[in-house]
C-alpha cells in the first residue's frame, strides 16, 4: 500500500521531468531558430556580396564604354556600339553586355549606354545588375576659329565653338561657347567661357611635316591642277587623294578617304562631297579654303585648314558634319567675277553688311568705318598693273571720312607700300587722291561732290605715256598737267593684295564709311564712251559685283566622325579627337 509521502514524491520527480522536457524542447527551438537565422543572414549576405559584385561590374562596363566611346579609332565603326560576355577577368563566372546607341541620330554628342552584369551558375544567370546611363562628350566641338569671327544668321551651329578672338555671334549656336570676347544679337543654348577653359589643342600641334606627316604612311593618288565629275574611291583602307599646289575643285567630285592640298582649295562646282576614311582628316588644306557661289558641298569628317576659310555670300547647302578648324579666319566671300583663276575671292573682315536691294546696280556692300573691309589673296599675276589701266567704281560714302580712308588699294603683302591706290585725301575736302606708291595725284574729285546720299560713280584712266584722266558719272573732271612728276610715276607691281573699303594698312583710322558697288579694275584704257556704260571683256583684271544676299551654311560637330590618329615629333602614336573629355548626364539602375 502507497501512502501519501510516496504519492507526494512520485509527483514531484513527474514535473521536474516535465520541466527538463520543457527546458529542452525552449532550448531546442531557440537553437534551431538562431540556425534558421544564421542561414538566412548568410544567405543575405552572399546575396549582398554578389549584388555589390555585379552593381561594380557594371559601373566597370559603363567606364569601358566611356573609353572607347572618347576613343572611336580603336574600333571599326564609327562609334562602338557595345559587345556581350565581357569580363574583368580571364576565367571568372562573372560577365556583362553592353549596349551603346544615339537615341537620336542627328545628336551625335549624346549616346545611350545599357550595361547588365550577371554571373553564371550551373549554367544559369543570377545576380543581374542593370545600369542604364547617358553619356554626353565634352566638349563637342564643332569650331574653331583662330581670329574674330562673325557667324552670319544663315550659319547654323550644332555644337561648342572655340574663337581665339572675339566672336560676333548672328546665329544660333546650340552649344557652349568659349572664346576671348563674345558680342552680337545671336544665341547660345550652353554656356559662355574663356578661351583658357578648354583644354584642347590644334590637331596638329605636334606634327612638324603635317603633308609629309600623311602622304608618307598612306597610300597617295596625286592630282592635277583641278578636278572634276571624278569619283575617287581608295583601293586601300585609307588613301589620300594629294595636290602639291593650289587645287580648283569643278562639279561632282567625291573623294571616299582624305584630300590633302598643299596650297589653297577653290571649290567651284556643285555637288561635291568629301568623306573621311578611318582615323584620317576629310580635308587637310596648307593654304586657304575658299568656296564660291556654289549650291551644295557636303564634307564629312575633319576639316583642317591652315589659312583662311572663305564662304562666297551667294553659296548654299555648304555642310560640314564633323569638325571645322580654321587656324586664320573663317568668313564670307565676295567673288571676283573676272576671275578665271583661283584665289581672287575677297575675304570679309568685320562683317560688312550686304544691302541686296540697295546697290547702284543690283546689290552693294556697306562699310562702316570701324572694322569693316574685303582682302583678296596675296598673289603675283593677279590685278598687275603696269601701263594703260582704269579703275571703276561706284559709290555712295558716308558724309564724314577718314582722312586717307581706302576706296580700292593694292599693296604689298605686309602692307607697307602701295602699288597703286583710289582713297580719300588728308585736305579738308576729303579730295579722292590717286597713289602709285607714295605719288600722288588728286583727281579734282572731293567728297561734298558725291556725300549727298545717291549713287556716284566714280573712274580714273591711265595711259602709258603717264596721262591721267578723272571721270565723275561719266563726265570728265580733270586731266593730268603735263609737267606733273606724277606722269612719271607707273604703278609697282608684284606680290601682294587688294583691299576694298581699306587703305594698304588696313588700320582702323583709314577705312572707309559708306556704300560701295560695281568695283572694276581693267589693264587697258578705257575710252569715253565706255565710261558711261563699262563693257564686261578679256581686259578686266578684277570685277567684283558686290551683288550677294548672304550665305547658307550647316556646322554640325561628330566628335566620333572627326577623330583621328597622328604621330607627333616623339614618334609616339596619339589619338586626337575635338571631344576632350565626357560626363554621364544621368545613371538609373533597373
């Protein structure tokens, strides 16, 4: 028989059991629970690290983008558009794609960059990262021009401009802007900066032979003196169609590769088009590039142009998709209508305006006494006068001119001696003076004779033996007195230039103010009655209309279609482009 004291501790031994079962089963389920955990922290862990991993890749894939993006010669294309199962190293699981494309075709500044980073497990692609960015080249350079540059109203600028000097804006210029002064009604969608705030040199700033630079390490296919309804196409990769001298270019020219002119280029004819090959300027030109009158011209790659680069006021449909560098001067044109010959285009300083309805005959150029006038090209045949010459022009000046301000003169290249000269004298009268070096003769012609506000056409006439004759609309003013030093005193001749609305000097203090038209320069002596009505034939030595409207032309940068490779003096391959840098404008991760 229990008694109660056996009961009591039966009971007791069965809840101290209960409570160690108890006991370890809290403990068991802590364990496991604190198991569980450590499992899922580890796991979240890895899942972390292989995230971190990817996202790293995939900011790599963007820099490998940015790079051969800054850098097109590396690649075949024109830009690089992206490659599948990159890897940061040899034998990892962990890859990524890239994918590179100009969302929009025409803004070839701006380029869409896809990058996904994953790594390979069994087979299957886990830990995906997606990074999607926009890359924009800075700067984009569609310009650049090493002296003060006007950029008309009918100049559209896609892209930066760099102006060594001042630059009178008249346009639009969708881009940044850095120069060493900036004026005019034009604007800029970017920003205006100092010319010391681009960090971009002259392509070829470190090549001491730049012709011998190319026609050594390429294939050359040499020219004549002009060319015309030609198609060149290189037979090698890169080939350059080579003229040692001036080159006229006539119609319907295409050159597939790099023209190199060792001289001045004169483009005449329509429908030319010059196309860049791979890592090589479009055009190289030792001289000046001058286009006349012509409807369509497309270039598209690098322009590089040591001298001048001229756009006659009446051409159109002249394009430049690349890069337009102009060590000189970039403006227009007045062509010379009497010229068979290259090289008589008159460059415009300071911008004269074109009055197409406001000429004595058709249109006219105004000068307006501060900064304004026309140069042709130094030359030694062109406008050489000698013997019997006559000089023709018509005018409409402004009530107040400078004393020796510049009709028409003919100096020597630096300026210092006339050849002959048409200007204002110092007198009081402002008499029109006419110079054979420093010989004067004044021509009984002042300027209240012809400030009234109308048209005045205004001729002398020389004849061998020294004669001098002055004409004022036609009617005779005064002949030379036969005992005058001055008939013994023939014009110089020689190398040298043009001016028009300048004298030889081109200083500010001697230009003329005022309208001029119809500027004809003949080596003959005209007779009476062809100076009522002067007659258009062989002996006109120079014959500028002056009838021009404005020029239409396109500027659109393509830092990829520009890019080329040089070897400087060291010997060391460089890769130039008119992108010096880029930024990412955005990065979303998907």
């Amino acid at each position: 028989m229990i008694d109660n004291r056996t009961k009591r501790c039966q009971a007791r031994r069965g809840v101290a059991l209960l409570m160690v079962l108890i006991l370890i089963m809290a403990i068991t389920v802590v364990s496991l629970g604190f198991i569980s955990r450590c499992d899922v922290e580890l796991a979240c862990g890895r899942n972390m690290l292989l995230r971190s991993q990817m996202d790293y890749l995939a900011d790599s894939g963007l820099e490998h983008a940015k790079g051969l993006i800054l850098h097109p010669q590396e690649v075949a294309s024109e830009y690089w558009t992206g490659a599948t199962d990159q890897k940061l190293i040899n034998g990892s699981n962990d890859y990524y794609d890239v994918t590179v494309e100009r969302v929009d075709p025409t803004d070839r500044c701006t380029y869409q960059i896809t990058c996904d980073a994953y790594r390979v497990n069994d087979g299957q692609e886990i830990g995906h990262s997606r990074l999607l960015a926009e890359l924009r080249l800075d700067p984009c350079l569609g310009l650049w021009a090493g002296a003060d540059t006007v950029l008309r109203a009918d100049w559209a600028l896609d892209g930066d401009v760099y102006c060594a000097g001042t630059l009178t804006n008249r346009s639009t210029i969708d881009g940044d802007v850095f120069s060493a002064a900036l004026a005019g009604p034009g604007s800029i969608t970017g920003s205006a900066q100092g010319t010391a705030d681009l960090a971009l040199a002259w392509p070829l700033t470190d090549v001491t032979d730049t012709v011998a630079h190319f026609t050594s390490r390429y294939g050359i296919y040499t020219l004549a003196g002009t060319l015309g309804n030609l198609t060149y196409g290189p037979s090698d990769p890169i080939r350059v169609a080579y003229r040692n001298g001036d080159l006229v270019l006539n119609s319907n020219v295409t050159v597939d590769g790099m023209l190199l002119v060792d001289g001045s280029l004169t483009v005449r004819g329509n429908g030319n088009r010059i196309t860049a090959g791979k890592n090589v300027p479009a055009l190289y030109v030792t001289g000046d590039l001058v286009i006349e009158d012509v409807d369509g011209l497309s270039i598209e790659g690098l322009v590089i142009v040591d001298g001048r680069v001229g756009i006659n006021a009446a051409a159109s449909n002249i394009g430049f998709l690349g890069a337009l560098f102009a060590r000189r001067l970039l403006t227009e044109t007045a062509l010379d209508a009497a010229s068979s010959l290259a090289g008589q285009s008159g460059f415009l300083y300071g911008a004269p305006t074109w009055r197409p309805a406001g000429g004595q005959s058709g249109g006219a150029l105004e000068f307006d006494g501060l900064d304004d006038y026309m140069q042709t090209p130094d030359s030694d045949k062109d406008l050489q006068l000698s013997g019997d010459y006559t000089l023709s022009v018509r005018l409409k000046p402004a009530a107040a001119q400078k004393a020796w301000a510049g009709i028409v003169c003919e100096s020597n290249p630096d300026g210092t001696r006339n050849h002959w000269a048409l200007q204002f004298y110092s007198d009081a009268l402002r008499e029109i003076v006419v110079c054979h070096d420093t010989a004067k003769w004044l021509t009984g012609i002042a300027l209240g004779d012809i400030d009234d506000g109308v048209w005045h056409h205004v001729a002398v006439v020389r004849k061998l033996d020294g004669s001098m004759t002055s004409y004022l609309d036609g009617i005779q003013r005064k002949t030379i007195d036969p005992n005058d030093p001055f008939k013994s005193e023939g014009p110089r001749s020689g190398m040298g230039h043009l001016n028009i609305g300048a004298d030889r000097t081109a200083l500010a203090e001697y230009l003329y103010a005022g309208l001029i038209d119809e500027v004809r320069i003949y080596d003959r002596a005209l007779t009476v009655g062809e100076i009522q009505t002067p007659p258009d034939d062989l002996s006109l030595e120079g014959y500028w209309k002056l009838d021009e409207s404005g020029s239409e032309m396109a500027i659109a940068a393509a830092p990829a279609r520009s890019a080329i490779v040089v070897w400087p003096a060291s010997g060391q391959e460089r890769h130039w482009s008119p992108a010096a840098g880029a930024f990412f404008r955005s990065v979303r991760r998907n």
